[in-house]
C-alpha cells in the first residue's frame, strides 16, 4: 500500500514535518518496497487561508490509503475523511521510521483533529 | 465629508480623537465605529435610541442532486470553500469571501445563496449627532463585510467621522478606502513611528490626502515632526503625555471635558480638516 507522509526534504532520511497543510513536501512512499516519489505543496505554503483543505484534496489525488503527519487541523481531516483516507498522527523522527513505525502498527489511526485550525 | 482616523499601530488614540473629535463637531456629523472586532466609540458616549440590525453574507449552498461534479466551482474558488473530494463536494462557508463567484459559474444552478451572520450594526444618537458601530460575532474572521455594512448604514446628508480599524491590511482598507481625508493618530516611539510610516504609504497608494496627529506627545521628542516634515505631511495636532488624560480615559470621560485648552484644539482640528475638505472639493 502507498502512505503519504508530510516530510521537510525529499528523501525517506529527512525529517517528518509535523505540519500536514503547510508541510514542505510530501513523499508517497510504498510500505513494501519503500519506492518512494516527491509530492509538491509549493502552493499551499503560500495559502493565507485553507491549506489543510488543499493538501486533503493533494493527498486524495495521490491515491494514498493513508497519512502521516505529525498534526491535523478540523479541515483537513475532514476532507481525508471524505477521501477515504486513513489519518495518522503523532508521527516523528525521519520519515522512514514514521513509514516502518506505521506498518509494525506502532502508530494509531487518528478518528478525529488533533489541533484547532489556524485563524491568521 | 469623509474624514477617517486610523493609525498603523494599535493603541496609539484612534477612538480618543475619534470621539472628541466628534464631540467638538461645529455641526450635526455621523461617527462610524469602524473597529468591528472591538467597537468601543460607544463607551465614551451617552447613546439614544439605540437600534441593532442583524448582518450577514452570502455563502454557498449545493444542491447534491443538481450539482454534476463538474468541478467550475472547485476552480473558481480562490479560498477553497468549495472542495471535490471522489463523488462530493464539500463546502467551507467559513472560508468564503463572498464572491459569488460559484453561483455564477455553476451551470446546472447547482447553488443558491445562503447566508453567514456576520454580527450586528448598531445605530444610536448622541446630543444632534449619531453614531453608528459594528459588533462583529465571536468566531467570525471576516470583518470587511461588517465594516462596509456600517458605511452603508450611514446617513448621505452629513458629514462622516470614520474610526478605523488598526493596522494596514484589508480591514484597515475596507474603512478609509472610500474617505476625502485620513489622520493618522500616533505615538511618539519607534514602534509607532514605524506603523505610521506603513500607514503613510497605504494612504499614499489610495491616494487619500492625509494629516498626522501626535498622541503622548512629548517635550524634546520630535521623531513623529521630524517624519512629517521629511514626508512633507501636515501636522494637525499634538496631544500632551498628561496624567490626568489617562484617569480621564479610565473613567470612560471625555478629555475635552477635562481640559478646556483641548477643547479649543479640537474645534480648531475641525476648522482644519473643513478647509481641507474645500480645497479637496475645488480641486476636483
């Protein structure tokens, strides 16, 4: 299965970004063979405004099955909801330990936002 | 006339001027609280007649049988309040600047209007003057609308005194955009020098005609009258660092009631601000 996890670089050794709308970039990362490709979010970091909707909409085109990201806003997880996405958080560390802590089940599907959303 | 106070940094005596100012009115004028997220104008002043209407703002509502998924919406939407997500579209009001723009586009009349409360407009009187305020609702983040409901409110016959809101972003602009002559209140420290000169510069880009007023003004301190003069900007009226304007304040009083010499700067601010009004009017 894919994951998309919210990372600061774009390699499996860069560190998770605990910010999934605003997040640097994200790696679809395959949990078998750890195939990985960079997913951009150059746009949303501009966004005064709705970049956890936005980088929902970007994770549901990736066809991930899940997320992984350190927190997620009311409006984001809304939209992974909808998306049929599974949201995880609380993830840390680099981003290939997040994807191997996920498939030894180390990590828990979030059922609902951890954060308030970001008013300016 | 359109006469607006704002500064660039908060804090530095908007309402202060506002109110007095409008105190010392030379003739029936109507004072808009355009400090929506915060409206305290009225604390000063003893209000009649108080009415309150209700305001809101258009947002979109989908009709899911109508609605093809077509995606113009999605597009068109420049704050994501509209979203397609596999087979629905999903909508953020809260995120809608009211546009319209979806409505518009939808081709299959998907969308219909509905509405957000914005918060409340409050219209009083004061002695032959009126006053008129924006009470924005706790957890709404979009003032502009609210701020422009206030100036609809407002009477044509008179002449208008227009309380800002801080700062030099879109609330700030919803308010003065549309005023003959703006003062800029500030303080005499790098902090207010330094939103002032924002505040210049937003002025100068709306191409409204502007006038600084110096609050806490003190002796030997002249970094706001040496800017103004650099800038080539009227000083209109310096307004001491006292003590006894302070407890004034606190006491939610008025200073021209506590010091007569204010008073008579205040009515000679008016006579200022009416000849600029006039040579606005013949220039144009």
């Amino acid at each position: 299965m894919k994951v998309l996890v919210s990372s600061q670089g774009q390699t499996l050794d860069a560190a998770l970004d605990p910010r999934f709308g605003r997040a640097a970039c994200f790696l679809l990362v395959d949990t078998e063979s750890l195939e990985y490709s960079v997913v951009e979010n150059f746009q949303n970091l501009n966004l005064p405004q709705g970049a956890g909707i936005q980088a929902g909409k970007t994770a549901a085109a990736t066809g991930a099955a899940a997320v992984l990201t350190g927190h997620c806003g009311p409006k984001a997880f809304d939209v992974l909801q909808a998306a049929g996405i599974e949201v995880v958080v609380g993830a840390s560390g680099r981003v290939i330990d997040a994807v191997q802590h996920y498939k030894n089940g180390k990590l828990e599907t979030a059922m609902a936002p951890d954060v308030e959303g970001h008013w300016v | 006339m359109k006469i607006a106070i704002a500064s660039g940094k908060g804090g530095t005596g908007k309402t202060t001027l506002a109110v007095n100012l409008a105190a010392s009115a030379p003739m029936p004028i109507c004072l808009l609280d355009c400090d929506v997220e915060e409206p305290n104008a009225h604390l000063f002043i003893q209000t009649e007649r108080i009415q309150r209407y209700p305001e809101g703002v258009f947002v979109p509502v989908i009709d899911t049988d109508r609605c093809t998924l077509c995606g113009k919406c999605e597009t068109i939407c420049r704050f994501s309040a509209l979203v397609i997500i596999g087979k629905r579209l999903l909508a953020y009001p809260e995120m809608c600047h009211a546009c319209l723009g979806c409505m518009r586009i939808c081709p299959e009349e998907a969308i219909s209007p509905g509405e957000r409360i914005l918060g409340d407009v409050v219209s009083a009187t004061f002695g032959t003057h009126q006053l008129i305020w924006g009470e924005m609702r706790v957890g709404e983040a979009m003032s502009p609308p609210l701020i422009e409901a206030v100036q609809r409110m407002a009477p044509d016959d008179r002449s208008l005194l227009l309380d800002a809101p801080p700062g030099t972003s879109c609330p700030m602009i919803a308010a003065i955009r549309d005023c003959d002559f703006v003062v800029l209140v500030t303080e005499p420290t790098p902090f207010g020098l330094h939103d002032l000169s924002l505040a210049v510069e937003t002025a100068r880009h709306l191409k409204i005609p502007c006038g600084i007023v110096v609050n806490r003004a003190e002796k030997g301190n002249t970094q706001i009258q040496d800017y103004a003069s650099r800038e080539k900007i009227p000083l209109l009226l310096e307004i001491p660092f006292k003590r006894s304007y302070a407890e004034s304040y606190s006491r939610g009083e008025k200073l021209i009631d506590t010091d007569p010499a204010l008073k008579k700067a205040f009515t000679g601010l008016w006579e200022i601000i009416l000849k600029r009004g006039q040579e606005i009017r013949r220039a144009s």
